[in-house]
C-alpha cells in the first residue's frame, strides 16, 4: 500500500498500542518516518514500508471526524 503521507496527518494503524489507542501523528517523514500516539504522547520510529504494513486508514491533517 503505497501512501502519500504529509506532516500532521493522522495515521490508525491496525494493532492498538499499548496504551490502547489506534491513532498516530506524523511528525517526520523520509526514509523513516517518526510518528507519535494521540493518547499517550509515544513517539517512535517506523520504515515507510513497515508503517505501510500496519495502516489501516490515513485522515489528512484538518478533516474533522
């Protein structure tokens, strides 16, 4: 699944975190791209194509629910 991230964009991954929450926000792209958990604040690393494996949906940054 190829995906056209921008920064700020919300990213709900299949799996929850730890913490319990699905949603993401990115805050750094390249050949890494550095995200970070809406609930508890997280923030981690992830290789595009893995972070590709594990999206389930992508909200562009200001589309509200």
């Amino acid at each position: 699944m190829a995906t056209d991230l921008h920064l700020g964009d919300i990213v709900r991954l299949k799996k929850p975190h730890l913490c319990g929450g699905f949603e993401w926000e990115v805050l750094r792209l390249g050949a890494d791209i550095r995200v970070r958990c809406t609930t508890c604040e997280r923030r981690v690393m992830l290789s595009r194509s893995d972070l590709a494996k594990r999206t389930r949906s992508v909200e562009p940054k200001g589309q509200m629910p």
